[in-house]
C-alpha cells in the first residue's frame, strides 16, 4: 500500500472504528447477558439434547414426538409419535417413510426451526450475525423490554433475511421474547407483513442450563408487540443431554429427501 492509500486507510478507518466498536460492543454485551443467564458454558460443554415435544397451533397438535439435536444446532432429528422420522444432517433433510405426509419443505422446516428457538439464548452471537439496539421494545400492553435487532450475513444458513427482535428480561437477563419473520418459503418483503412473536414462558434448569420447556406464538406488531389472540404453543419436557450414536443424524432407512421451497425473489412486488 503507498502512502497516501495507507493515509486514506487510516483515516476512514478512524472516522468509521468508533461506531463500528460501537455496534459490536452491545452486540457482544447483549448476546453475553442472555448465554450467561441461560448457562451457555454448560450447555457448550455437552453434546447434543433430546426433549418431548408437542406443538399446537390453530388449536391442532401439528407436531408430538421427540426432538434430538446437537448443541451447535447443525444437526436435528425428530421422531414423531405416529412413527414419523425426519433428520437433518447439516446439509440435506430426510422424511422416513418415504412416502410419509409430510408437506415438502416441512421437515426441514421443523427441523431447523424448533432446535433454534431452544438453543437461541447460545446462538447470539454465532458467526454471521450481528444485533443493533432496538432499545425498549413493547412486550405487550403492560411490558416493555432492552431488545436488540438480530439479523444475519448473506448466507447464513436456510434464510438469512430472516431478522428477530430479541427481547431481554432485565430482572433475570434470561431471554424473554423473540419476534421474528419467516423467509423459508416466501419474500422478505411478504414476510414483514406478517411478522410473529414467540414468548418464553416456563423455564426449567437442566445440569445448570436454563431451557425452556413452554413458549407461545402470536402475532407482532412493532409499536404494540403481541397483538390478537394466541396462534399456537410449543411444550417441551424430559430434557436430557446425550451422546447420540453414528446414525441418529444420518439419512434414515426407506427415506427421501425433503427439498426447501425454492427462494423467491426479495424484491418487492412493482406497482
């Protein structure tokens, strides 16, 4: 580098370093409060996790079975009560029987999605992602609580145009409340106009890792938080911490492959 490039490297760099350092202090500061309060050193020190889960939405159980996965959240299995097994093994996800009725897309879905909001109080700070304050954010009619705006790299993992509003609950720094959008299968754009909300209601601790073991699902709006009636409620109990065996992330007998819907365009629709 000559001299003047090194001089013009410099100086941006000192005019742009403070809010950047900024930026990345309470991002730090932020995911550090939530890990701790949750137990992240514990959590990290074990393998993978298995729970019952039992997910009701529309007043429907759409989901009972067990849930297994790895602590960094990269490989999932679920096995559901009917005798349904899905896996995802970090790059493909896996329907078995075959010719099970699971809508395409579905398994994937599941798979990637609930293990998330389990682990989410340890993947704060994963690389790609980065969270701006969004100071005070309204809970509900009554609550408002320090949130910050979770958002994510191109290319990190399935959707990286998803964004979350982390709630932090200051009397516990336990993670209180996400509200989120959905890109899995529609826009970013089409995405923001439904966004959702899961609220953390039961925890439990497990060998020092405070896991939730209750969370309801609503709607969102920025300015109010929650709004409407409740969509939908997870329930997860007999959580344990193993070493799971060669093949529980592995393709199962007699599957097939659940492929993603393909990503649609992010671009808002023109007038």
């Amino acid at each position: 580098m000559n001299g003047v490039l090194k001089f013009i490297f410099i100086v941006v760099l000192a005019i742009g370093s403070p809010a950047l350092a900024q930026d990345a202090a309470f991002h730090q500061r932020f995911a550090d409060q939530i890990g701790s309060a949750h137990g992240a050193d514990a959590y990290r020190s074990h393998t993978a996790l298995r729970a019952d889960v039992t997910v009701t939405f529309g007043g429907k159980v759409i989901l009972s079975g067990v849930i297994i996965f790895d602590t960094p959240v990269g490989q999932s299995r679920i096995e559901t009560a009917d005798g349904v097994v899905m896996v995802f093994d970090g790059k493909d996800a896996y329907v078995s029987p075959a010719d099970a009725p699971v809508p395409p897309g579905m398994a994937r879905f599941q798979l990637l999605t609930w293990p998330y909001f389990v682990a989410a109080p340890f993947k704060l700070a994963d690389p790609g992602t980065h969270i701006d304050d969004a100071g005070d954010k309204p809970l509900d009619a009554g609550r408002a609580l320090p949130a910050g705006k979770l958002s994510f790299a191109p290319g990190t993992g399935d959707s990286p145009e998803d964004w979350y509003i982390v709630y932090r609950d200051p009397d516990t720094d336990r993670l209180a409340a996400m509200a989120y959008i959905v890109t899995y299968s529609k826009s970013a754009h089409d995405a923001e106009k439904e966004p959702h909300m899961a609220i953390y209601e039961a925890f439990e601790d497990i060998d020092g890792v405070i896991l939730p073991t209750r969370f309801s699902l609503w709607n969102w709006e920025s300015g109010t938080g929650k709004v409407g009636e409740v969509l939908g409620r997870v329930e997860l109990s007999n959580y344990q911490f193993i070493e799971p065996d060669e093949s529980t992330f592995t393709k199962p007998d007699h599957a097939r492959i659940d492929t993603p819907p393909s990503p649609p365009s992010s671009q808002p629709p023109a007038n």
